[in-house]
C-alpha cells in the first residue's frame, strides 16, 4: 500500500534498516510537535553506537507517531544504542504528558467529515480505539475489515513502506476479530 508517510521515508536507507514506531495516544499541538522535531533532530545527529555514529533518521507522522530508523549497513545497533534511543522517548512522554509504550491502545485512519456539506471531501484523520474496545467498535460500524489499521509492529523500513498502513482484515486484529485468515 503506498502511503503517503513513504514519500518522508530516507531513499539511502537499506530495506533492512530496523525501524522502532511509537504511538502517542492524542494528537501532539504544533508547538509540541516543533519540540519533538527538533528532540528527534539533535537525538539523530547525536546517536552513537560505540562511539561511531549511526546512520539515523526519526520523524513524526500523521502528528502523533514517532519512527526511528538505523541503516546497520553503515553501523550495527547495539544494545546502548538502543537504550539511548528508549531514554529519548521516555523523556518525550515525560515533557508532553503521553504514554508511547501502550500497545492496547489500536490506531485507525479513519474519513472524518470536514463541514456540514456532503459536497466536502472527507479528510484522513487518526482514530485511537482501545484493544478491549474493537469489538463494540466493528459491531456499530465505526470501523470494518476495510479500516486502515496502524501495524505498529513493523520492524523494518521494508516492513514500514508496505505493512505499516494496512486494511483491518490484513492484520493480525483481522484473523482475531473478523475471523479472516491473515494474507502471508
């Protein structure tokens, strides 16, 4: 699926290169999000891995999800590497007041309407959907097996161009709750 976050994606990166996604539970206010690109900048140019630099890149998308990426191909990951990397998001939800480790909390693009008017094209936004609550959710309709679903469990920046923004019923949450087998 080619979304619009692949077009923000490094081209000098290896499919490989490994790929952290964290999820914040609202919507970062614009100031917020200026602060956090520029963590993210300084933490990018800053990080190491025993002492040689890593070939990073981090970004916010859709305003609310934090990537970082590291091409190994130029410099191996280690576990300190990795650890300054965690620090860095722990202080993020320390500053602004969000938890980027909950993973029951699910994330769906969603068309929210924009105005009154019907003649209005539907503009793309992120609705947050407890785990316990994704039953109630497809029962009322708010979501199907045709909801873009956030796979925040991607690992790779292959895995973050094609698997990242995929249908509901593509995902794990599909062969679970919808009863689809998962496509391999």
């Amino acid at each position: 699926m080619n979304a619009h976050h692949n077009e923000l994606l490094p081209e000098d990166f290896a499919g490989d290169s490994r790929v952290w996604v964290y999820q914040s539970p609202r919507l970062f206010f614009l100031s917020e999000a200026l602060q956090i690109e520029e963590m993210l900048e300084a933490f990018v140019r800053d990080w190491k891995s025993h002492g040689t630099p890593v070939k990073g890149y981090a970004n916010l998308f859709y305003g609310q999800f934090i990537v970082l990426m590291a091409d190994e191909h130029a410099t191996g990951v280690s576990g300190c590497s990795t650890d300054s990397s965690v620090h860095l998001i722990k202080e993020i939800e320390k500053q602004f007041g969000v938890n980027l480790f909950d993973r029951l909390m699910l994330a769906f693009q969603v068309d929210a309407k924009v105005g009154p008017s019907d003649n209005l094209p539907a503009a793309r936004k992120v609705q947050m959907v407890p785990l316990s609550q994704l039953p109630h959710a497809l029962t009322n309709g708010n979501i199907d097996g045709d909801t873009l679903y956030f796979n925040n469990t991607v690992q790779t920046k292959a895995e973050l161009e094609n698997k990242w923004l995929i249908p509901l019923k593509d995902s794990w949450l599909g062969e679970r709750y919808l009863k689809v087998p998962v496509k391999g």
